[in-house]
C-alpha cells in the first residue's frame, strides 16, 4: 500500500532531538528521508551509550525508517555534492545555530537558485529579536516558554516536565509546517521557508496559562487550590486548572509511583460518594455541587485518598470507570515499556538492530487507514552512501577516493 508521502525526498540536516523527532515522523508518513551527516556522525550515535561502540538508544529511538549518508559539508567536493542533492530534494531540515547553513554558503536565496520547489525548514532556539543567537535546549525551552514557571507546587522551585515538549514538542510542530507547505505547493508551484522556535512551541503548548494570566486581572483563581494569588499563575501542583478539578492520589502498596489521577464532574459526585463510603455527602448542600467544594478541594481529595489507599491503582481505575469517573494511574517508564496493550497498538514498539539485537521504542502516534505505518531500524552512520551518491552518477570508484580524502 503506498504511504502518505511517497514521493517526497527529505534531506535531513538535523541533529540530537528536535530536528530528528521531525524528520522521524516524516519518514514514518512514506518520505524517503536522507539523513546527511558529518563523516562523524550525528554526535547522538555516541551519547548516552549502553553498550560500548554500539549506536546509543538516543539515536536509535529518533532515526528510524531513515537512510544515512556522510559528507564533509567544509570541503569543495562535499558543497558540489550536496547542490546536487538539493536539486533532488523536495525539503531540507536543519537545527543548526542562526547562520549555520549561510555559513556554509547555502543561503535562502542560493538554495532558491538551485530548487525553487525546495521547502527549507529549520528549527531556532528563538525567533528573530534580543534572543536570536542564544543556546537553547530542551529546559531552556521549558523554562522561557512558560512551562517551567506553572509546573511544580506552590512552596517549592520551577520544576522541568519530563516530557520533551521543547525539543520533541518542536519538531511536531515543525512537521506541520512542512506538511502546509508541501500542499501550499501543490498549488503555487514554489518552495518556501519554514521555522519554528523551541520558545514559541512552548508557548503554544502553555497557552492555558496564558489564559488564566489575563483571568487574574479579574481576581483569583478559584478552579486553582491555592489559597493566594499575586500578579503571575503560580504553580499549582497537579491541579487541572480547568473547570474539572483533579488530584493526584495515593493507592495501595505506596511505591512512588501508586498514585491514580482522578477527575470529580457534577455527575461522578454521587457514585464517588458512594465508592468512598460516604453516600451523605451526595445531598449535603454543604458538598452536592461543584461551587460548594470549590473552597474544599483539599479535603474532598483527601477523602478520596482515604479510599484509594485500600486498592491498587488499577483496582481504583476499575471501579471508576464502571461509573464512569475520568481516571488515570500514574504509570512508570517500566509499567510503558512493558504494557501488552500498548504493545498491540504498536504505540511501543521492539525493532531489530544490526548491532544491538533488538530495541524497543514509540511507535508512530499518528494512524491512518490508507498508510500504516512500519518502524524499520534507525540506520548505520553512512550505510546508504553507495546506494545514493551512486544515484547521483558517483562511481564506486570516486566514493574510495572521497572517503580517503575525508570528503564522506
């Protein structure tokens, strides 16, 4: 069956997360997406090893179903060869530093003069302005987009979220882009370039607090647990912040993650109230609708903690939902990698690796009827050169003498 994007050629400059959780997807929709690396490699490859001289899991779990190539971007061979390679690209991803891919000789204009139809989409730190050429990784992301000022309890620090939504959260968002202009394209017949920044993805994805910045001109916020409010969203712990109040609570044994995340509706009061032992609260005006446990959020969590500390957190989740209370347990990185369930969704994945064996990973979040999606093995550094640069018309020949010349 032929996937989304057969017939498009992406030539992947990207490096470390953000560029490559991008072009993963990518290839992962049916682009033949070519990752062109220095004839040392992504430095990904050797990051974070387990197994020594073995690709890392941080490479291989951001570049499957990918081809690589090597190229010494510095050398006048090298710049011939990738021109040659643009002419024959539909896009080109880069996360490089601002300036990076100029520097090279490639500017926006020049790469309009090789291919007019090329989309170039890069990923920044930051958009133009005071912050252009600051670092930026993936906390720093967190921490200038918002997220990390609204996450974490009120008395203590700015917490980081576990979820890479600066890096990972980036490259989905870059991903759009190219998917808008690819189809814009259709239509005009021309290229053009796309960014994002990982400040501005961040930002997308912390909107609600902006939302409740501008609620706190009107006084507090009584959705919140908080018992003050100044002129900023404080942290709030693990308060939905919305107008269905949840909590984080505890269940049997008490490890550190036998917690189940409960969400208390107007009609999941009664049964609750009834779970937990309590059936008079269910018409004591005093608790019976959502403004009067507003002031009380603490303690009717509490109460409910009372009883979710008698089960596991799947019994708890069990009897919720046969009422159904929005519910979820907290669930470990082991509980994840080892769920059957999510095993048969192919939201995780074991992939068969030359070197490794096997290693397990996401799967593709993204389904669609008429182009499913197979994880293939993150590639080998410059396991394709042969197969493309000999589409180009390079002989094997002049490959040995580029490699001994540090060209590939």
């Amino acid at each position: 069956m032929d996937k989304a994007l057969d017939g498009v050629r992406v030539l992947d400059m990207t490096h470390v997360q953000s560029g490559p959780s991008c072009t993963q997807i990518l290839a992962w929709l049916g682009a033949d997406v070519v990752k062109l690396e220095a004839p040392t490699g992504d430095i990904t490859r050797q990051q974070l090893r387990d197994l020594p001289d073995v690709d890392s899991l941080y490479f291989t779990m951001l570049n499957c179903n990918k081809r690589s190539i090597t190229l010494n971007m510095k050398s006048d061979r090298g710049k011939e060869i990738f021109t040659e390679m643009v002419k024959n690209s539909d896009v080109l991803v880069e996360n490089f530093a601002p300036g990076a891919v100029d520097r090279m000789g490639f500017t926006w204009d020049r790469l309009q003069e090789i291919n007019p139809e090329l989309i170039f989409a890069s990923i920044k730190g930051f958009g133009p302005g005071d912050y252009a050429d600051f670092k930026a990784y993936e906390v720093v992301a967190q921490a200038m987009g918002g997220a990390m000022s609204t996450t974490g309890f009120e008395d203590g620090p700015p917490v980081a979220t576990g979820a890479q939504i600066g890096d990972s959260g980036t490259g989905i968002h870059l991903v759009a882009a190219i998917l808008a202009a690819l189809y814009q394209r259709v239509n005009t017949g021309r290229g053009q370039r796309v960014q994002v920044a990982m400040q501005e993805a961040v930002l997308n994805l912390t909107r609600v607090k902006l939302r409740d910045q501008q609620r706190l001109a009107h006084g507090g916020l009584n959705e919140y647990p908080n018992k003050e409010f100044g002129n900023e969203v404080p942290r709030s712990g693990n308060a939905s912040g919305g107008g269905q109040p949840g909590w984080a609570v505890k269940c049997a044994p008490g490890g550190p993650n036998d917690y189940i995340y409960v969400i208390v509706q107007p009609p999941g009061w009664v049964p609750i109230t009834e779970l937990i032992g309590r059936p008079e609260l269910a018409d004591d005006p005093d608790w019976n609708t959502p403004t009067a446990r507003l002031d009380k959020l603490d303690k009717m969590f509490a109460l409910i903690e009372e009883w979710t500390m008698q089960f596991t957190k799947w019994e708890v989740m069990e009897k919720l939902n046969a009422h159904n209370v929005p519910c979820g347990p907290i669930l470990s990185t082991r509980e994840l990698i080892e769920d059957k369930t999510l095993a048969e969704l192919g939201a995780v994945v074991e992939v068969p690796h030359s070197q490794r064996g096997t290693f397990k990973t996401v799967g593709c979040p993204i389904k669609m009827s008429d182009s499913p999606v197979e994880i293939e093995t993150s590639p080998l550094l410059g396991q394709h050169n042969s197969e493309i640069y000999g589409g180009l018309g390079i002989a094997d020949s002049e490959l040995d003498e580029l490699k001994a010349a540090g060209v590939i």
